[in-house]
C-alpha cells in the first residue's frame, strides 16, 4: 500500500478502497475486493463479530439463486451450505380469497430455488473470510467522521476509541445501511414511504413437515412468509400494522402461536413453538444518486425494501458484484477506480435491476394491500394466470432468482476477473 504524509502528522498508509459499514453488503464488497488484491479498509460502528453487529441478528435472508452464485464465486458457499436449507418450491397465497400461485425448481431446471440463511450465519462467514485476507483492514469498532474528496482522492477522519486517526483512498463506498450518513452529508436525495408496518420476525417449529416449501401468505394486515430453515425449524416474517406491532409483540407465547395459526392455516399442522421475536419497522428508500466523484453507495444506504419479495440483500449482492467488477475491470486498464466515468458505468449497470426489483416488491405491498373486491378478485385472477402461463411464469421465476437483466460476472458463477 502506497504511503502518504497527511496534514497534522498522522501518516497511514492509502488503500484503493475505503468502505464505511460492515453490515452484511460491505463486508460482501471488501471481500470480493481483497480476494481480488484491491486494498481494502473497512470501518465498522460495531465489532465485527456474530453477536454484536446488529446486522447480523436472527433475521433469517432468502438468498436467490443468484447470490448463492456470488457467494460460490468468492468462495465462501462451502462454509454457508451446511446452514442454508434449500428452497425447492415457493407457495404465494390470498387469505380468503382464491388466489394462489407456486413455483418448482422442476419448472425452472435447478437444484433450488434459493436458500435460506439467518443473517448472523452469513455475517459470521464474512466476518471469518475477511480476517484471513491480507489486502483488507477492519477498524471495527470505528465510526467515520469528517471526509473530504478532492482530485487526488479522499480523505477521512476515523474515530477509532476516541482516537481520531486520518486515512486516504481512491474511492469511498458507502455500506452504510438506511440512514446512511454519508449520504445525508452529501445532500443526496431520496424518495421515501413509510408502510406504516411493522416486520415481526422469529424462528417456528410445527408438527407437519416444511418440504422445503417457502410460504408467501398475503393477509389483511400484512404479508407474511414462512421460509424453510435447516434442523426441521421455519423462519416467520409476519407484517402487521405499526398500530398493531406492540400488542403482537406484546402476546405470550399461545396466545401468538394462536394468532399465527389463524392467519396461516394449517399447511404445515400446528404451530408448537417460537423462538425469540424481534420487531423492524418498515420503509421504502431510494437515493436519487448512487455515484459521485470517488464515491459510491451500496446496499440499503441506496435502496431499502420492503421485505415482502427478500429482495433487499439480494439486490444490494448483485450491486457488490457489479462494482467489484466495475473496479477490477478499471484496474486492469490502468484508469483511476475513483473516476467519475468509471463509477457512472457502475450507476448506469445498477439503474435498472435496481428500478425493476424495487417497483416489484412495492407493487406487491400495493396491490395485496388492497382489499376492496375488484381489485382483490383481479389480483386473484392474476395469480391463477401467472400459475398457469408459462412466459409470466419464467419472468416471475427470474426476478426471484435475481436472474433478470445483464449479471455481473460472479452471479453468472465467473471469477470477478474472468473474461
Ligand atoms: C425483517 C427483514 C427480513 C428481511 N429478509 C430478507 C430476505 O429474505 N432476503 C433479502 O435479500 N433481504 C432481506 N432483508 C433485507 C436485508 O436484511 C438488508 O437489505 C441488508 O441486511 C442490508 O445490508 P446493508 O449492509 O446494506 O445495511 P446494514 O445492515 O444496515 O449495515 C450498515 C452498517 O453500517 C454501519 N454504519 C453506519 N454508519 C456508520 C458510520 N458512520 N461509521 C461506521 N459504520 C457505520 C452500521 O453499524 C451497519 O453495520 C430483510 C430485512 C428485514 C428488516
């Protein structure tokens, strides 16, 4: 790493890249750049490790079978395998009314659908990859200060403990999850709706068998999904109102239990058990900028999803992938990663899948959301028809795949530096 005397006497040495935020997106991101040899810092708000990073909590991720891809691809699926339960079919239904549709990996020619993961799982894998890679640097705990950005690179205040230390690099990344603060620094706007609901997540045990089938059960209050997860156990994503969130939460373990089965109905026999609950508020967020000069952002600090669809992380995946690439690709060519053409073409590669899958899941908490008949007949209708139509049938399987539009080189199952 190339060494730079800074004003005030610090001096440290300048990596390529320098991301703020280890949650589940960033840590992706400065994996794939290390492995690669992209000098790589990562500041972390918390340590680093399973049971402290909020963003590795037990919120159970459907990755698509296009992160599945990403994660081979950096090597790290043989160590994720042995605690992601496939998914082999996705049931979507209409509570009280006809609708239904599913989708079989038969169908779609592949060994899953997708998997899922708790997001602890996937955070202490990273968190391993990362301390085995000579080109990364985690300063965790740390929290990013003041930063500048000029021709020759950016510079920023790190404060590690109470100590504030100057760093520099080609281009800063911001990981930084939904309430970004660089972002909010740079004055980037964004559209924003609050669902006025609350996610309520927690582990389930029932008497019936999973198959490996994910449940999508649309409800007056909410969405809510029940994916298959290993050891026989279910991951319940249950949305309700945010007027309801405190009294759900509030219930003793039957009484829950009770609500939920009235809501899911029997598929999979009685509800026995649940585990701990937790409780997200729901929001859409898109920044109305994803690059600027030695800058770009990731994951939710660009967009943050309803999880209705469990596209959030899938999306900010796909976003590592293609700026990873992005960044290697400049590399090899000699051009500066920080570049302003160099980051557009990142933008533009994102713009679309970005736009598709975010207008996807809005639309599905839109039109579900709607219980005036008309409307909830024709989304039956719709459903049956999507189950019984082939082409409607593909198109939905790629996006939840996330196999829609052009892929990066690491979820087509190539090496970031592959031609
Ligand atoms: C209930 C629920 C279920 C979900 N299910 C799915 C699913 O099935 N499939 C799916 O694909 N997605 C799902 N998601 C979405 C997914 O969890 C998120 O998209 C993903 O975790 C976002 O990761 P991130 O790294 O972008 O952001 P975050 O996890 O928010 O990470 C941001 C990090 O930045 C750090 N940070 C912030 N500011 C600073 C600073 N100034 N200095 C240093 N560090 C800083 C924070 O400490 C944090 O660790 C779900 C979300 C919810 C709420």
């Amino acid at each position: 790493m190339p060494v730079r005397s800074l004003p005030g006497g610090a001096v440290h040495s300048e990596t390529d890249v320098l991301i703020v935020g280890g949650g589940l997106v960033g840590a992706s991101l400065a994996c794939a750049l290390a492995q690669a040899g992209v000098s790589t810092r990562v500041v972390e708000m918390s340590p680093l490790d399973g049971d402290r990073q909020p963003g590795y909590d037990e919120r159970s991720i459907a990755l698509a079978q296009g992160s599945q891809r990403i994660f081979a691809g950096l090597s790290l699926w043989s160590a994720l395998e042995p605690d992601a339960c496939p998914i082999h079919t996705i049931h979507v239904s209409d509570r009280g009314h006809f609708g239904f549709t599913r989708l079989r990996r038969e169908q779609e020619g592949v060994p899953a659908l997708g998997y899922v993961a708790t997001a602890r799982v996937l955070g202490k894998v990273l968190a391993q990859a990362l301390q085995q890679l000579d080109s990364v640097e985690v300063l965790a705990p740390a929290q990013l200060g003041a930063f500048s950005v000029d021709n020759e690179g950016v510079s920023a205040d790190i404060n590690c403990q109470g100590e504030i230390q100057r760093y520099t690099a080609s281009l800063l990344v911001a990981a930084d999850g939904a309430q970004s603060g660089i972002r909010e620094r740079l004055g980037i706007e964004t559209t924003r709706r609050d669902y006025a609901q609350t996610a309520i997540i927690a582990n389930v045990s029932t008497d019936k068998p999973h198959n490996h089938v994910a449940y999508e059960r649309f409800t007056a209050s909410g969405p809510l999904a029940l994916l298959p997860m290993t050891e026989g156990r279910s991951s319940l994503v249950w949305t309700v109102r945010a007027d309801q969130g405190e009294e759900v939460m509030a219930l003793d373990d039957a009484e829950f239990l009770e609500r939920l089965q009235e809501r899911f109905g029997y598929r999979l026999g009685r509800f026995t058990r649940v585990g701990r609950r937790n409780a997200f508020p729901l929001q859409l967020l898109q920044a109305a900028e994803s690059v600027r000069p030695r800058l770009a952002l990731i994951g939710n600090a660009v967009h943050t999803l309803h999880p209705v669809a469990g596209q959030g992380f899938n999306l900010g995946l796909r976003d590592v992938a293609a700026l990873a690439e992005v960044i290697l690709d400049a590399r090899r060519r000699g051009q500066d990663i920080g570049a302003a053409g160099v980051l557009q073409a990142y933008a533009r590669w994102r713009q679309g899948d970005q736009r598709r899958v975010t207008l996807f899941t809005d639309s599905m908490v839109r039109l579900f959301g709607q219980s005036l008949p008309p409307v909830a007949w024709l989304r039956d209708a719709g459903m049956l028809a999507l189950d019984v139509c082939p082409p409607a049938k593909r198109w939905f399987g790629r996006m939840t795949m996330g196999r829609a539009g052009r892929l990066p080189r690491l979820a087509r199952g190539l090496s970031p530096v592959d031609d």
